[in-house]
C-alpha cells in the first residue's frame, strides 16, 4: 500500500513538473518555437493542414450551395472573427504563446501581412464562386513561379534545377487534370488573377516570420488576425453582392455557417504551422496535391470518371510532388546533419588562422 502510494506520489510530482515546465516554455517566444517544432513538424503540420482543407471544402460547399450563402468576403469575415474569439480565449486562459520583442517585428510587417491575409483570402473565395474548379486550380498553378521568382527578388533564395523540374511536373500534371472543368468567366478571370500576388506573398510573409524571428503560429495569427478583419470590412461593399440582410439565420443555416468559421480557424491554425515548418513553395504544393488526391479518390472508390486524360494529369502530378517532397527531405537531413556535426578546423588552417591574425596585429601596430 505504502509503495503504491509512492508511486502515485512521484508520479503526480513528474506530471507536475512536466506541465510547469512546459508553461515556463510558453513563456518565451524562444522557448514556444521551440515547442511548436517540437510537437508539430513537417509531417504532421502538413497532414493537419491537408485533412482540414479537405474538410472545409466540403463545408463552404454545403455553405455557398445548399445553404445559399453567396457572400465570400462576409464569410471570410466570419471566419476570422471566430478565430480572433477563440484566440482571446487562449490568451485568457493563459495558453497563447508569448509574441517576440516587437524591436525583433517591426509593427509594419505585422501590417502588411494582416492586409495582405485580408485580401489572398478574400479573393480565394470570391475566386472559387465566380470560377470552375478547373480555373480555380489553373490559377492557382501561377501562384509557384510568383512565389519563387518573389523570393528570389526579395531574399535571394534560389532552388535546385532538379526541384525547377519537379515542380514543372506537378504544374503540367495539375494542368492536364483540371483542363475539362474549364469555364471562363470575365469578372472571375480579373478576380483569380489579382489573388496571385497577394496569395504569394502572403504564404511568404508567413514563412519567413516564423522561420527567422522566433514567431508561433497562434502568436502570429492573434497579431495580425483584427488588422485583417479590418480589412475584410472594407472588402464587402464592393465585392460582395446587396442581399445580406435578407439571408435566413435558422438553426440549420447558422450551424452550417458555425461549422465552417471553425474550420477556417483550424485551416488558418493548420496553414500557418505548415509555412512554419516547411516553405511557401512547398505549401503550395501540398494544395495541389489535395486536388489530386481527391481527382483520384473519387475514381477509385466513388466510381467518378474524370476522364483518361484527367487521371493521367493527376498521377504525374502525384509524381512530381513526391520527387519534391524527397528532394526538400534529402536537403533537410544533410542541413541538419551538418548543424549536429560540423566539421573540425584542421591544424593546418588553425595555424593559418594564427599566421593571418599575427599578421592583421602587426599590421594595426605599424
């Protein structure tokens, strides 16, 4: 009994000690990035993302169809207001992650990247009313050469001719699949094209805060979720059509509406850890593959015909996407592999390091 008694007891006192010390961690932006590419990583922040984008297409489906809710930009806002909600909520409880020093962030890239949010999601809805499938998803194609020739631009970042190929691949293979579900639409065309710029760099932003100044997703999102909603406000008068008072809020149409703000909020949530995690480049992709997926999918055990052309499209694409994957995968491990062990100075340039610092010294005192 004694013994028993013991061991409940250490075992209170290490769940104790395990929970306080992960609230200390939460404390610092340091030490909740480090926790956030602790428990999330590649893989499971891009899995999360994939089945929640899956899942919200299926609800802003039931919503903008058998709801009837025609109004994308006010869904929008919905959608990050429900997110800004739960997010106060976080930070009541205390379980918000600590933002960065603000002399890290200038208050200015917070801004920005809240507008920008604003109108990449924005548009992405109005895109998808107005547009096919099709169209949407050729559009989408263009958003992987602007986001790499924008961080070539503005960070100098350059990818390998095999990763050049493998994304021609999946951008041809896209191409093929989504070519019968075409339908071209003249308001629909100007609204896909202008969400590029901002959809690119959008995923850019969000990359680079938290890869380079200590930023968590949720972190980021509650910084920047009130300056988009702003935004959005601003949006609804001259994208979305009169009619909104009218819409019958019954219960069934409010839950659906409910069900889909959480998504969105977990479609955030999810999206923003996988740019963390991964590239800008590669989130992308990952859309592309979900419509792959779900092309094949449906062939298989729906018994949906898209069509030879359309299958062939999207397993070339599939391939393409997993040429890329492996090649970010392989430059991963040999990265990480040369932080864990770098290489030792040899004598031979310890000396000439010495010799060379001698020489600097005798230099300054002539």
């Amino acid at each position: 009994m004694n013994v028993l008694l013991l061991l409940n007891g250490l075992k209170g006192r290490a769940l104790e000690e395990l929970r306080s010390s992960l609230y200390n961690e939460l404390r610092t932006s340091e030490g909740a990035k480090r926790q956030q590419q602790r428990f999330c990583g590649p893989v499971v922040a891009m899995s999360f993302n994939f089945m929640v984008a899956v899942g919200i297409i299926l609800a802003n489906k039931l919503v903008m169809g058998k709801v009837g809710f025609n109004f994308p930009i006010f869904l929008t806002f919905i959608h990050y207001s429900i997110a800004w909600l739960l997010l106060a909520f976080f930070k009541a409880l205390s379980l918000l992650p600590v933002s960065p020093p603000s002399k890290t962030t200038p208050s200015s890239s917070l801004f920005t990247l809240g507008a920008i949010m604003a109108f990449a999601s924005g548009l992405a809805n109005t895109s998808l009313k107005y547009n096919s499938v099709g169209f949407y998803q050729m559009a989408k194609i263009a958003v992987t050469p602007t986001i790499v020739l924008a961080e070539f631009v503005l960070f100098r970042k350059t990818i390998s001719f095999k990763k050049v190929l493998a994304l021609v691949v999946v951008s041809a293979g896209v191409s093929v699949a989504t070519v019968t579900d075409l339908e071209f639409n003249a308001f629909g065309a100007c609204i896909a094209i202008a969400w590029i710029i901002p959809s690119a760099i959008n995923k850019i932003l969000w990359s680079n805060l938290q890869q380079q100044a200590n930023w968590t997703a949720l972190a980021l999102m509650w910084k920047t979720t009130p300056i988009t909603i702003f935004f959005l406000v601003a949006l609804m008068p001259w994208l979305d059509p009169p009619g909104l008072l009218l819409f019958k809020w019954d219960l069934n149409n409010s839950t659906a509406v409910l069900i889909s703000a959480l998504l969105g909020f977990l479609l955030q949530w999810s999206g923003a850890l996988a740019l963390g995690a991964t590239s800008a480049t590669s989130h992308v992709v990952l859309g592309q593959f979900k419509t792959c997926v779900i092309l094949v999918g449906g062939y298989v055990l729906l018994d949906s015909d898209p069509g030879f052309v359309s299958l062939c499209g999207a397993v070339a694409a599939l391939g393409g996407m997993s040429v890329y994957t492996s090649l970010n995968l392989k430059e991963s491990n040999e990265s990480s592999s040369k932080q864990q062990n770098p290489l030792p100075k040899t004598k031979t340039s310890e000396n000439v390091s010495e010799d060379s610092t001698v020489t600097n010294t005798a230099t300054n005192v002539v």
